[in-house]
C-alpha cells in the first residue's frame, strides 16, 4: 500500500469502512496517524477495533482532527456530516486527496486525472493499456479498480491513472495532475447538487486544482465542457491546453473493442493525453488494436450464428446509449430500467441502426410509447424474455445488443449484475440454439 509521512501523528475520522475507506484507514493507520472509524456495518466497525477508536464521528468531538475522511457515496449536500464539520472547523476529503498529500513522499511520477460523464473508465483503462505496452509502469485507480491507496507505489517514472466521479472531485483539495481531461458533461447525478451547473461546476473544479505548467485537455463540444474549456483559456493560468472536440484519428475498423462514435472520442482524448506524456504514435497506435475493453462496455461477449452479442450493461443514460446504437448498423436493442429520464433524445439520431427494439423493467412502457411509431418494439419485461425474442429474430451479421439507457437498481443490485444475467441469457439461447429461430435460420 501507499504510506507517507505526511500523516505522521496527525489525527482523522474515518466513515464508512467499505473498499476506499478501508484503503484510507490502512494507509492512514500504517503511516503513524491517530485514527477514529465508523460504519454503519458492526462486522466492519469489529475488523478495525485493533487500529481505530469506534465511534460515530457525528457524535464525536472531532476539533482536534486533521480531516473526516468519507467515501465519494456519502452526500455532502445539506447533510448532517457537513453541518458538524462546518462547526468542528474539520475538512472533509476522501481518499484521492489522501493520495494527493502523499505524492511528495512517493518516487518521482506522474498523475493523469480522467474525468465525465460517460467513458471515464473506458478512457482510463485505455490510456493505462496504452502506457502498459509502452513499457511505462503505470497503476490505474480512483473510480475503476482498486483503491489507489491500497496498490503499491510505482517506481521512478511511473504514471497513477485515475479515474475520477465528481463525487471523488468533491473530496479533494489539492491533486495537480500532470495531464488532466474532461470527456463531457450530461445531466447526471442531479439528486446530489442544486442543478446541471452545479454538477459540470464539480467536473471543472479538477482544472482549479491544475498546475501552470500541467496540459488540460477537453474531449467534447458540449455546452459545458466548452464552458470549462473556455473559462480556463480566460483564466490565462494553464499553458498547454488542447481540445480534441474536432479532432479525427483513422484506424478505428481496426480497434475491435472500441467501436462506435463514442469509443472513438474516447480513442481520441486518450491519444491526446498518452503524446502529452510523450508517448509516440509507434506506440500508441498497435495498444488500440490489441484494447480488450472493460466488462459491461460496449462488451463482444459471444458471437453464434452470425450474430454478435454485445454487453453494455453500464450505459446508464441515453447520452451513453445513443452512441453504442451508433457503432453497429443492424441492432437488435435491449432497453430499459430505471430510467433517469423521459426522453430519449440522444439516441433519436440513430433509430436507422436499429432493427427492432426490447423492452424490460420499469421503463418498459414509456419506452414503448416514446419508440412505437419509429421502430418495431416490444415489450419484454425480463432480460431473459428480451434476450430469447431478439435472437430468434435476428439473422446472420445483426447484432443484439444491450444497452439499457437506463439504472438498473429496478431489476438488479447494479450495472454489473444486469450484465451478468445478460451474459446468462445469452449462453442459454446459444445452448438452445434459439437464435434466427423466428425466421427459420437456427445455427446449425
């Protein structure tokens, strides 16, 4: 793991003890701090009774503490947590600012910070495959992976990859990242800030943090990113700004998982940002091709009968959607859940690549209205009803494709688990040799 100095003898209240914040308290607990730690979990408060006093740092006397430290899920608006901080005159910060305070004690390296609404990970994991084959040590964490505290310090030359929400941005005060990059800005994760200007504020603020002499980088022409990008070029602070919003990059029918209008964004934004750490295109191009993807991502997860079954369990909105339906042209689409909006707007201009639609979960019957008179529909309810009716009607060069436009916390615990019972279904109708079965072209 990650220790430092830096928190030699220093007091921090630690709530929530799951993945990040265990990480904290390891990293905080073998560094020398003074610790206080609470979970709503008595197994977990039991775990760390030999490292922590237990107790409820909203009940605790916490003037003497350096930090609350808390988990990018606890809301910090109009919480209880941030009206006792406020009076105990303790910042709150999670565990990317805990990183942060540490960087001087670390061998010398750099830090890329990758921030949006949609194709952070995809994005971040590329740009660490691409330092990877590079032959760059290079760790990825932040929002994809493991805790970046918990991982073991790169060597000289190394480069941390971090994916970061705006809940991570939130908690942290000081991370400089040597390359820094907004991918875009959607309405998103409204219900923890006073707005859509609120949210792309949050993306923004990682620019604030930025060094002059650091490279930031926007990816996309939408209202708000170009907002940020523009309102740092007035700011006059940062030297080396990019914006890849118009940029092209040829090769992309080459890239077997980075296919659609979206990935090749993302492909562009992590070529911008691996040449401004002085990657080349001799090694950069070859690490796009040999990309596997990340699971629940525009995922090739089987191929019977001609067809391809593609998992994108993770796009949770239509502006995640829209450009998956963009990638293939005959598509057969798996749709709904919780649904985080009434339209599907950003998915209209692709409504041609679509051969017929299938919908599940609470969603189902708006969708149904929003897509009856454009596109063939039917109303499915269950992932393994719409898996068997989309391949028994899809023929050889089609592709079934999930890609919910949607939450998944109707049906499911998360993205990954509607992923997996996608994965189900799918090997159950191969098994079954169900698929082209509604046009009499089963597989052989």
């Amino acid at each position: 793991m990650i220790v430092s100095p830096a928190f030699a003898g220093k007091r921090y209240a630690i709530l929530g003890l799951a993945r990040s914040g265990m990480a904290a308290l390891e990293c905080l607990h073998a560094s020398g701090a003074e610790l206080l730690a609470w979970d709503n979990r008595e197994e977990l408060r039991d775990g760390v009774a030999d490292k922590a006093i237990i107790a409820d740092p909203l009940t605790s006397d916490l003037r003497s503490y350096d930090a609350i430290v808390v988990s990018p899920g606890v809301p910090l608006n109009g919480q209880p947590l941030t009206r006792k901080a406020a009076e105990d005159g303790v910042p709150i910060i999670g565990d990317i600012e805990l990183f942060a305070q540490a960087r001087h004690s670390l061998p010398p390296h750099r830090v890329v910070g990758i921030t949006g609404t949609n194709g952070k990970s995809t994005t971040t994991a590329l740009v660490h495959h691409i330092l990877a084959s590079a032959g760059l040590p290079t760790v990825m964490g932040g929002n994809i992976g493991l805790p970046i505290l918990s991982q073991e310090p790169l060597p000289e030359g190394g480069v941390y990859v971090l994916e970061l929400s705006s809940y991570q941005i939130d908690l942290t005060q000081s991370l400089d990242c040597d390359v820094a990059l907004l991918l875009n800005i959607s309405p998103d994760h409204l219900d923890r800030y006073d707005g859509f200007d609120a949210y792309a504020a949050a993306k923004a603020r990682l620019f604030d943090m930025l060094g002059s002499d650091h490279t930031a980088i926007f990816a996309s022409n939408d209202e708000k990113t170009q907002l940020a990008l523009h309102g740092l070029r007035d700011l006059g602070r940062v030297q080396n700004i990019v914006d890849t919003s118009a940029a092209e990059l040829a090769g992309q029918a080459d890239w077997p998982s980075l296919q659609g209008p979206h990935n090749l964004q993302n492909a562009v934004a992590a070529v911008a940002t691996v040449e401004a750490l002085g990657i080349s295109e001799e090694q950069w191009r070859p690490a796009l091709g040999s990309f596997s993807g990340l699971a629940h991502r525009m995922e090739r997860i089987a191929e019977a009968g001609g067809v391809l079954f593609v998992n994108d369990s993770k796009a949770t909105n239509p502006a995640s959607t829209g450009p998956a339906l963009g990638a293939y042209p005959k598509i057969h689409w798996i749709l709904g859940g919780l649904p985080k909006s009434d339209t599907l707007a950003e998915c209209e201009p692709f409504y041609d690549h679509v051969v017929s639609a299938y919908t599940i979960g609470e969603a189902g019957p708006l969708f149904g209205k929003l897509l009856a008179d454009k596109i063939p529909v039917e109303s499915c309810e269950m992932m393994l009803t719409a898996v068997q009716r989309a391949a028994a009607n899809a023929r050889p060069g089609d592709v079934v494709l999930l890609s919910p436009a949607c939450a998944s916390f109707d049906q499911f615990r998360d993205f990954e688990a509607r992923g997996e019972c996608f994965r189900t279904a799918v090997k159950s109708v191969i098994e079954k040799n169900l698929i082209g079965t509604a046009i009499g072209e089963a597989t052989p």
